[in-house]
C-alpha cells in the first residue's frame, strides 16, 4: 500500500491565489495591441503633473485628460500594498476617479480618458508591478466610462510611456517641478461676440 499527503487546502488557496493574481497584469505585448491612444505631447502631460503633484517613489497619479488633452482631474496617492495585484489597483483607481470625476457611464463612446503615471524605483523595463498598474488602469477606466489612456513610469533615470518606446530625461523622479506647465493651461475662452465676450476675455486674463 502506498501512502501520500493531498495537498493543504491553505496550500491549493494560495497556488489558485497566486495564479489568478498573475492573470490580472497586462504583457507589454497585450497593451500594445489594446490599441491605447497615443499622447500628443507626452512630456507636456508629464511635466504638468510632476509640477502639480511633485510625485516620490511609490507614488501614482491618475489623470483624465479632455479630447484636447486638457487636464480635466488628477488625484495622486501612495501605494500602499505590499503585492501588485492588479485587481486592487483597480479598486483604489476607481475610488480615486469616483472622488475627483463624474463619471462617463451614459456616453455611448467615451469622451475622456484617463492616464496613469507611477513613481517607482529601478528602471524603465516593464515589470509585473507595471503589468498589474495596466490591468487595474483598463478595468478601472471601463467601470467609470472613460477611454483607457498611456501608462507612464517616472523614475530616476526620467520618464517613458510602456508600450510605446517615447521617454525623455526630465522630469524625473529626483528633479524639481518645472516653473509652470502649459498642459495646465486654462480652457480657450469661447470665441463669441459682443460684451459677454469681453467680460469673459477680461476673467480670463485676470
């Protein structure tokens, strides 16, 4: 008679826990073939947030840019977990979209699009950290109605958007926010005639 030892049911929750945490991350590849629109000027949007959040390591910014690529909302906040799960990313992403953003559920397509930076260590090679901020990114963008946009890692070495191979120096994870950023330019002033025009012209140049 032979005898063996069945495997723990902790043991079998922690292998089912660990392989269903595993497919919640995003390969460069699949991100890439999301078909995630580009940035227009991706140093503009991440010198305007590094200016208005000074982020540090560990620290994500999630942003929801208009179609003209105006910064609408941002909210910033520091990783807390200890695994990267990309379902818990999801969860504290769309808590911040919920806090700082109506959401765009009722919009037969998506108008806006929200974007993440993240603040970390090491360099700008994907990481399963990276992997599940991408899958908690799309999934959170889903469930608020926005059109899921660039993920951006900001370390020492600078900056680079994953999945689409444009990066830069600055800024970077240990420089000083730039003097002002133009992303964060105040909306055109609609272009209408008479003295209500005027009246808007002279607010917006107060």
């Amino acid at each position: 008679m032979t005898f063996g030892f069945a495997p723990s049911s902790a043991a079998s929750l922690s292998t089912s826990s660990s392989a269903t945490s595993a497919s919640r991350l995003l390969e460069p590849a699949e991100w890439a073939a999301a078909g995630i629109p580009l940035l227009r000027n991706p140093r503009e949007v991440v010198s305007g947030l590094h200016a208005r959040h000074h982020p540090g390591p560990a620290t994500a910014i999630v942003a929801v840019l208009d179609p003209d690529e105006r910064l609408r909302a941002s909210a910033s906040f520091t990783r807390r977990s200890a695994s990267a799960d990309g379902w818990m990313f999801r969860n504290v992403l769309l808590a911040q979209l919920r806090r700082v953003i109506p959401h765009d559920l009722r919009r037969r397509t998506p108008v806006r699009t929200a974007i993440l930076l993240y603040c970390r260590e090491g360099d700008a090679r994907w990481t399963e950290e990276d992997g599940a901020w991408m899958w908690g990114l799309r999934d959170a963008c889903t469930l608020h109605g926005l059109r899921c946009g660039a993920y951006i890692t900001l370390t020492h070495d600078g900056w680079q958007v994953l999945g689409e191979g444009r990066g830069g120096r600055r800024p970077n994870a240990d420089s000083a926010p730039e003097p002002f950023a133009t992303s964060e330019a105040p909306p055109l002033v609609p272009r209408t005639g008479g003295p209500v025009s005027e009246v808007l012209r002279r607010a917006a140049a107060r």
